[in-house]
C-alpha cells in the first residue's frame, strides 16, 4: 500500500511536469522566451520594409545590408514565423542587392534570420506593420483659382484603392522656385493649397509628394518622392487695372439703380404727362360739333339753302354803325335799328323791319351786313370756340361763300361775298309765320338776297 | 482505511493532468486593447472582402438546409472568444470541402488564420491551411 502510494504520487508529479512543460505556453525555443535562434544582439545591419497589398493580397518584405560583408560571403535571409511550435521560415530571394518575398499573413510574429557558412543563425524580430513604405504617389495637378489668388495642388496615391493604408497616410508636399531651396508641408488629405502671395509673381516652382503611415497603428518610413511637376505663377495685376476693375463695378451699379429709377419715373408719370406730351389728342371737328350741338328741336331747319331762311326777318345795318354794333353784338346787349351801307341801299331794294332785341334774351336779335371786321369776326368766331362750318350750295351765286356760326345755342347763317368782302348773317327768330311781316330784297351782286313775303 | 484516501487524494492531480483539455486553448489574458486594434486595421477589411466575395456564393453552402452548418458559426454570449476560434476552424474545415472557388477558399482560409492569430488560438485535431 506505502508502495502504491509513493508510485503515484511520483507519476502525479511527473506528469504534471510534463503538462507544464509540453502546453499551450509552446516553448520551444532554446531560450525559452519565445524568440528565434540565438538571442544575440542585433549584430548583423541590414535595413527592411514591407510594403503592404503591393500586388493583390500579398505584401512584400524587402531587405538590404547596410555594410557588405568584408569577405563578400553568401548570406541567406529567411522570413521565419512560427506555427504550432514549430517555426516556418520562407527564404529571401535575392535581387541584385536587396532581399525580397513576398507573403500574405501581417498579423503574426515574424522574424529575419541570416543564415551564413560561417556564422550560425542569426534572427531578429520583425513587425511587419512598423516598417511599411507606402507607394508613390502620382498624378500631381496644379490649379490656380483666380479669384482667391491660391494653386490648388491635387495628388494621388495607390493606396486610396487598397484596404490596409487607405486614409492612413501622411503625404509630404515639396515646393522650390527655380533651384531654390526646398520648402516642405504635410496634410493627411489628397490636396493643398498655396497662397498666391506667399509665391512669387509670374516665376516658375517644382513640386513633388511623398507618403509615410500616420503612426496609429501602421508604421513605417517615407515612401520614394514622385515625379515633379512645375508651374508657373501668374503676373501680379496692376494698381491701375485694380483700379479700373473698381471704377468699372462702381459705375455699373450707379448704372443700375439710375435704370431703376427711370423706370419709376416714367412708370408714374406716364399718364398724366409724357403721354399727352408725346401723343397729344387731336381734336376731332365732328365729334366736338356733336357735344356742342344740342339735339336740334322739331322743325328746326337746318338747310344751307338760302330759300328756307326766306321767312327769317332780314336785316339790314349801317356799315358805319357796324362796328358798333358789332361790339353790342358781342356784349349781347340791344341793337339798334340798323340801316344798310349807301352802296347796298343803291343796289338793293330793301326794306328794313326793325326787330328788337329781348334783353332779356341774350340771343342775338339782329343781323346786319357790311364789312365784317377781322377782329370782330375772330372775336366772334375765335380760335376754336365757336366752330364755323362752311358750306357749299349749288343754288349760292357765285363768288358767294357760306357757312354757319353756332354761338350758344344760336345758329347764325351767314353769307360772305368773297369779292365785295362783305358779310351778312341771318338767324332765325321763332315768329309764326302767318304773323311775320318782314319784306325781303333781292341783291344781286352777290351779297344778300331777300325775300319779300 | 486512512491510506486508501490518501492515495486517492494524490491520484486525483495525476488524473486532472492526464484528462483532455475541453476548454479554449486560447491564450487568455487582458489583450482587449490589441486584438481590438488589429481586428480594426486589419482583419476587418478581409471580413468586408470575403463577405463581399459570398455574395456570389449566396446560400449555395445551404443547398440541403441543413441546419447543422448554422451551428458552426454561432457565437455564445460570454464566450466571445471560443466562439471565434470555432468559427475560423469550422470555416477552414468547412470551406476546405466544397467545392468552392480558389480564391473565395483562399480568402476564407486567410480570414480564418487571421482570426486565430489575433486570438492567439489553435484549432485542435485539424491542421491549418497554409
């Protein structure tokens, strides 16, 4: 039983050991730390990066010595990265002076080892995520905006199409003028802009980027500069085409607000004085005998024919009184009793009925002939107060004009002998006929010509 | 018999040792930080990549509506962790079998190691692809 005992208990221990030993912990390493070959120090020099999705899914790993070797001895890198305990390694191909490989998984533990005829194994471990070149970028566009005197500097890089770095990077702008020195600014963004006077006047710049990890989670070094570009800045403007440039956008909204104005003007104006200035109404004759007419009474003769004034009482004034009788014609007061000129009582044979005036009625009650002075017959006629309307009868002698005055309500037919420059005008008195006893004569000279009924 | 306990009592380390591991054998410790920031940078773009590349595959692995397949991919709550690992070795497993297309396999196969490797776990009994 003792026996049993102590046996089991020295296989419980034994075992127990090997559980430590042998479990997921997966030392296997010399050293027992979990780091790859000899743990020397870094004694060999060579300078690695990884450029990550350089083509598709895989990335690359390249490697160079920074000091050749002094005996020129074959050197071989490999890139280990431990499985299951185990350690893979994938040897480095060799190109012209560099190490490269390419692989696919970056998130593991990685290491380069340097393998030689003389010396053992040598491992140094390696993240590939710290040491990541991007590519260059490419496509360098210069725009100049006129109005804001800035270039806007447009660039692309590769890596804007990829997983890893997109939006992971800092980009590096270089700017120069003519073999000057360099001047250097950074963005994380795509574009920059330079401002026109920082910049000289119509000189010439080069201008080239380069990219680095931004250093939150993927490091690394900048990446090889790209192509340059260059331009040229444009002439500064003169004071004086400034100037003008002010003097031409003050003078268009004075312009402006002066058409503004105008408009008003004219749009209130319109009716009441530029219209009527412009297009002035034309007095239209009939239109106006129309208003002035009233609506003519019941039998009321209208007739341009002298025989249907033959009841109308005829007078026959003095030509020496005419004037003053023309002047009480005018005041519409009393005519008196008016007796022909010489020359007509020698040609006519006329008798005269005086008729006298109503003075009450403010009607003209006389008529007289003889030589109608020019003022009176425009005092009477004037410019357009009292239309007169000439008119033509076949049964006039010749040489015998007339036509009709309307003044107030009254309708003055009058005769004028163009060649004797005589006037005689009749108005028609509302006298019964069977009670008109007026005589009439006959003159054939043209003047007058009367009727006795 | 006093004896008998005891060498009971010493047996029972020795068969605590010998009985298979059933738990994860993931390596555990407070890594919340790092595997956050790897899955962020890195294996979140080859998920967004292989999930774009299944939609071509769409329910082709699900032909015969067999509900088991559902069952690999199942995360249970408070055991992120296992869920993941068996995820990734149930994909390498599953995807391995069909008859799928090279580079949908290969993608598969990288987001599965990936997940393994940010995990720090193994898949047990199964080899990896490489």
């Amino acid at each position: 039983m003792l026996r049993m005992t102590q046996t089991s208990t020295v296989l419980s221990l034994f075992f127990l050991f090997l559980h430590t030993t042998f479990g997921e912990s997966g030392c296997t390493s010399a050293d027992g730390d979990g780091t790859f070959g000899d743990d020397e120090p870094d004694n060999f020099d060579i300078n690695c990066f990884s450029q990550l999705e350089f083509k598709g899914s895989y990335s690359s790993l390249t490697c160079n010595f920074t000091e050749l070797s002094p005996h020129n001895t074959n050197y071989t890198l490999s890139l280990c990265t431990k499985e299951d305990s185990n350690n893979v390694c994938f040897n480095m191909e060799k190109q012209e002076d560099a190490y490269f490989l390419q692989f696919v998984d970056i998130l593991s533990k990685k290491a380069i080892c340097m393998d030689s005829e003389t010396k053992r194994r040598v491992c140094r471990s390696l993240v590939v995520t710290d040491i990541v070149k991007p590519e260059v970028p490419f496509n360098i566009n210069i725009t100049y905006q006129k109005e804001a005197n800035e270039y806007l500097i447009h660039y692309s890089t590769p890596h804007s199409l990829k997983k890893y770095l997109q939006d992971k990077l800092i980009h590096q702008i270089a700017y120069r003028q003519e073999e000057g020195t360099w001047k250097t600014i950074e963005s994380p963004f795509l574009q920059v802009k330079l401002l026109g006077k920082k910049l000289g006047n119509d000189a010439s710049y080069e201008v080239k980027v380069r990219s680095q990890p931004n250093g939150d989670f993927f490091k690394g070094t900048w990446s090889q500069w790209s192509a340059s570009k260059t331009f040229r800045t444009a002439r500064e403007q003169d004071s004086t085409e400034s100037y003008s440039n002010v003097v031409l956008v003050i003078f268009s909204v004075l312009g402006f607000m002066l058409s503004i104005v105008m408009i008003v003007l004219i749009g209130t104006f319109w009716e009441n004085r530029i219209k009527p200035a412009v297009w002035p109404n034309l007095s239209d004759h009939k239109k106006t005998v129309e208003q002035l007419c009233k609506k003519p009474k019941n039998n009321f003769d209208i007739s341009f024919n002298p025989e249907s004034f033959g009841y109308v009482h005829i007078h026959k004034v003095d030509g020496i009184r005419a004037k003053a009788e023309l002047e009480n014609f005018l005041q519409l007061s009393t005519a008196p009793e008016k007796n022909l000129p010489e020359k007509f009582k020698n040609e006519s044979d006329l008798k005269m009925i005086p008729v006298m005036a109503d003075k009450s009625n403010t009607d003209l009650s006389v008529t007289y002939g003889g030589i109608w002075p020019a003022e009176a017959l425009h005092k009477l006629v004037g410019t357009s107060q009292f239309p007169v309307i000439e008119a033509n009868c076949s049964s006039m002698p010749k040489g015998l004009k007339s036509f009709l005055i309307l003044r107030d309500t009254q309708i003055l037919f009058c005769h004028w002998d163009v060649a004797m420059f005589d006037v005689a005008c009749w108005r028609r008195i509302a006298v019964p006929r069977q009670h008109s006893t007026f005589s009439t004569s006959t003159q054939h000279h043209g003047n007058l010509q009367t009727e006795e009924t | 018999n006093p004896a008998f306990f005891r060498s009971i009592f010493r047996t029972l380390p020795l068969l605590l040792v010998l009985s298979p591991v059933s738990s994860s054998n993931c390596t555990m410790g407070n890594r919340t930080t790092e595997i956050r920031v790897k899955y962020e940078n890195i294996l979140s773009h080859d998920i967004d990549e292989l999930v774009n590349m299944s939609a071509e595959y769409r329910d082709r692995c699900c032909k015969n509506k067999n509900h088991e397949n559902s069952k690999m991919f199942f995360c249970n709550d408070t055991q992120e962790i296992e869920s993941l690992q068996s995820m990734a070795c149930n994909m390498l497993r599953f995807f391995h079998r069909q008859k799928i297309s090279k580079d949908f396999r290969w993608k598969a196969a990288l987001v599965s190691c990936g997940t393994l490797q940010v995990l720090r776990c193994k898949c047990e009994r199964h080899k990896k692809e490489k």
